[in-house]
C-alpha cells in the first residue's frame, strides 16, 4: 500500500518505516503534499480529512489517525466513499490526566505570577496568595477514562469531587465519594472545573457566557480537551471582569497562537492571501474577519498572568507516544488484513 504520514518526528518515521517495510511509506509535512496516489493517510489533529481532500484522493481506502479524537474528519463523507477511519484510543489517559492536574496546581499556585514578579522588583505575598486545593470542589465535566483519573487524583488532594455526563463514559471507574450532579448544579458550586468531553455539536461552546455567569466568582477553568468547548471570547470577558480567577489551557480555539503571535501568523496570512485569488472575494474576507478575530482573542487570552497555557501537549508523554504509534501501526496492518480494528465513528 501507498501510505502517507504528516507532521512526522525524525524517530517516528524511523519506527513506521521499520513496522510497515514492504509498503511503499512516504512522509509529508502536510495533508496538501499527499499526492493522489494515496491509498493510506496517518495524519493529526491539525489536519482536517474532508470531502474536498477525499475527492482529490479516489485511491483512498484508510485514514489512520493518530488521536483519540475524530472531530477534524469528515466521517459522513467517509462512509459514503467507503474510506474506513481508525484512531487511537484509550492511549493517553494517564499522561493527560497528570497534565490537568499540572495545569490546575500552577493556576492555584499562580505559577505565571510568580515567576514574573521577582524580576519587576515589586514582590508581595498579599498579591500573589495561592489556593488550597484541599477543601475545594472540583468539577468534571466528562466522566470518561480522563475524567476518572482526574476524579482519583484530585480525592489524594482531600478535594469535593463532582461530575456530569450525559452517560457514563467508556472505561470509567465509579469511584467512592464522587457526586454525580446536574451539569447546573457543577456550575454553580465548583470552585474549579475542568472538561473531559469530546467535540460534538451538543459541547460546542460549553464553557460560554451563560454558563459561566451561573459560576462561583473566582472560578478556576482548566481545559486539556479541546479548544472549541470553550468560548474564547466570553473566557475572556470573565477573565477581565474577576468572574473567572485563573485558567489552565492545554487547546484553544486556534492554536496556532499557541506557538507564534497573532501578528506573526496574521503577516503570513496576508502574504497567502495576496497571492490567492481563486476564492470568492467576499467568502474570503468573511473567513478572514472570522480567523483574525479568534486569532487575536487568542492572543488577548495568552498574556493574561491569571493563565497558564501550553501548546497542546497533554497527551506527549514517552509512554504515550510509544502506544500511540504502536496502535496505529496495529490499525494499519488489521486494515491490510480486512480486519480493522479501532474504528471510529
């Protein structure tokens, strides 16, 4: 088989081509370099897999990502192609549930704040004063593999643990003292909440205005999941006026600004755009507004010393990596083998 990796580390590759000799494995930076010959795409959440890709790609029978996550592929438009998707499940659970937590003590503790305030010379404990994390109640929205490892490390932190979830999720464990409330009821009485729940038109924007004026002032939100739970706009309002006291993000909306500023992707945004003209104009412009807006939202959010944020690593631990290409190599060969494994969807 023809099968294209994107975003592919120097030992990654080394790996796949060694598990996968005898097929014919090429390594692209990006999904726009897979040639139409492709007939296998391994590729990353970064990377959406939609109808425009598939029609480019008539010899494509597998796609093969490599994340839990399925929300930036098309699967409807798959289906219908006969094109089977597989992920990775159940891979990172632990590594991501250690990075919430990781996010949740440098956000009580104002780690940023800390950090900053020796080297401006005007130190005061009054001013960066941490929290307690024992005594406090911690809110889980998303009670699946994570959420249980979240709900089991914030208990040997002596904490109130509470959850919702429309259903209990795959792989969770009920454990003794967690309170099962209404998704109401977590937003009213946690003091930190953190999300555990797929992308889907139903968590769209979850964390939003509403939602989060029914808050306790001073709420903490921490979000390892991804970024479009959240309403960046409506965090940032909260952030400004004191209804949220701190965040700890791992994904956000675009996170592109997670690695480079606003300004410096804006820049060669306009380079692209003034080089393009096969759009429509005005469906262009429209895009633009949409992206430069979530780009500087972004931005705004990022230089707040009340939050802590990293470039969507939770998952990057080296034990997590090594099952992630493991499971993926192991869909790939169950494919060739008609007998898929891990499917999605």
């Amino acid at each position: 088989m023809i099968i294209y990796f994107t975003e592919i580390e120097r030992a990654e590759a080394e790996y796949f081509g060694r598990e996968l000799e005898g097929h014919d494995v090429r390594f692209v930076a990006t999904l726009g370099e897979v040639a139409a010959d492709a007939e296998v795409v391994s590729t990353f959440i970064g990377w959406p897999v939609d109808l425009a890709f598939l029609v480019a790609h008539p010899q494509l029978r597998l796609v093969a990502t490599r994340s839990q996550a399925v929300d930036h592929i098309d699967l409807p438009a798959c289906r219908r192609r006969g094109v089977c998707v597989t992920h990775v499940p159940n891979y990172g659970e632990t590594t991501v549930a250690e990075h919430t937590f990781a996010l949740i003590l440098a956000t009580a503790r104002r780690l940023r704040e800390l950090m900053a305030k020796p080297k401006g010379g005007h130190f005061s404990y009054e001013a960066t004063r941490a929290m307690d994390l024992a005594g406090r109640t911690l809110g889980i929205l998303g009670m699946g593999r994570v959420g249980s490892r979240v709900a089991a490390l914030a208990q040997a932190f002596r904490m109130t643990v509470i959850v919702t979830d429309v259903r209990m999720g795959e792989g969770a464990v009920e454990l003794p003292g967690i309170q099962r409330v209404t998704q109401d009821e977590l937003f009213t009485r946690a003091d930190i909440i953190t999300l555990h729940v797929p992308l889907t038109p139903e968590t769209y924007h979850l964390i939003n205005r509403e939602n989060l004026a029914r808050c306790r002032r001073g709420v903490m939100i921490v979000n390892t999941a991804r970024g479009a739970l959240v309403d960046t706009a409506a965090l940032v309002e909260a952030l400004d006026s004191g209804q949220v006291g701190g965040a700890g993000l791992d994904v956000l909306e675009d996170e592109r600004v997670l690695r480079e500023s606003a300004a410096q992707i804006i820049a060669g945004d306009i380079v692209n755009h003034l080089r393009s003209d096969a759009e429509a104009h005005e469906a262009r412009d429209a895009d633009r507004i949409r992206e430069v807006q979530e780009l500087m939202l972004g931005d705004a959010i990022l230089a707040k010393a009340n939050v802590i944020f990293t470039p969507h690593v939770a998952f990057n631990s080296v034990q997590a990596v090594q099952r992630l290409r493991e499971l993926t190599v192991e869909s790939i060969r169950a494919f060739e083998a008609r007998a898929p494994v891990n499917l999605a969807g």
